[in-house]
C-alpha cells in the first residue's frame, strides 16, 4: 500500500466530517435567520444556542448516513421539535410564550414512513399529499403554552361578516327538563 492512499483513508473521512460540521451550522444559521417575523402585534423568535443546535444538526445528519437515509424522517421530526421547542412568541409588552410539540416521535415517524412508502408506490405522484399531510400532522401538533398574549389583529374583508371575528362567547350550560329527570 503506497503513502499516498493511506493519506487519502485518513483526509477522505476527515474532510466528511468537516462538511458535515459545515453544513449543520450552516443549517443551525438559516433556521435562526427564518424564524424572526412579525406576528400581529408580536414577533416569533429562535432562541437557541448556535454551537448546541449545530451539534444537534450534526448529530440527526450522521445518524441519518450512517443508516442510509433510513434515519432522515426521525431526524425530521426531531429537528421541527426542537426547532419548535426553542420557538418563542414575544408580544409588545416582551412578555415571552414558548411554543412546543406534543406529538409521539414514534407514531410521528411511522406516519412518516407510510407517506413516504405510498410516495414510492406511485413513483413520486403522491409527493404533494406527503408534503401537506406531514406537515398538517406537525403543525397540528404545535401548542402555543399562553395563548393570552396573542392580541389579535385581524379586519375582515369585504366578503366576512364582523361578528365572524368576535371573542366567542362560551355556550350556557343547558338545564335538564323535567321529562329528562
């Protein structure tokens, strides 16, 4: 064996590795650079450490290689939950909620699995129902924990009626008749 390709052994997995390091934070950037907008009258922030996320990042990526990609919608979900984990919504006032997730990683990934094997099945045509439905199923685990400090701001349109965007008030409790006694 020449020197010249045991070099190469040891600079190939190195320089993997340095990619890979590269390209979490890189990921670990870009997420903190999207989620900082505007919310009504609030901002929804990511409040994360750079070299923590980072090395998250790079963990769920070599996990994800190391299995050949069997691993990538676990690290999906475990990605969206700490991104959402760290998520928080600052009102005027600076009072802080933090958003989260309350899904099970577990029937999360089978979900996730099942779309993917039907995307599959039909050579990519079901892409954009695995797209929306993943992504229904994500959001619609995501809790804002106070509520409260939303102040809305919606105006309806030409076509909504006012009483649409109104408090809803909560129903009166209904009292038993006396044939149901």
């Amino acid at each position: 064996m020449s020197s010249g390709s045991a070099g190469f052994a040891i600079i190939a997995p190195l320089c993997l590795v340095a990619i890979l390091l590269l390209y979490s934070l890189y990921c670990a950037l870009v997420y903190r650079w999207m989620i900082d907008f505007s919310y009504g009258n609030s901002r929804i922030v990511l409040k994360v450490s750079i070299p923590v996320t980072m090395l998250f990042m790079f963990i769920q990526i070599v996990l994800s290689v190391l299995t050949a990609g069997l691993f990538i919608p676990i690290a999906g979900v475990m990605i969206y939950r700490y991104i959402v984990g760290n998520m928080r919504l600052v009102s005027e006032a600076g009072e802080e909620s933090a958003l989260g997730y309350q899904g099970r990683i577990g029937y999360d990934c089978l979900y996730v699995y099942g779309q993917a094997l039907l995307t599959v099945i039909t050579v990519g045509i079901y892409t954009p129902w695995l797209i929306s439905k993943v992504g229904r199923r994500l959001v619609s685990n995501t809790y804002l924990e106070r509520p409260d400090v939303i102040t809305p701001t919606f105006t309806p349109g030409a076509n909504e009626p006012t009483e649409a965007f109104q408090p809803v008030a909560p129903a009166e409790t209904a009292q038993p008749s006396s044939l149901q006694m």
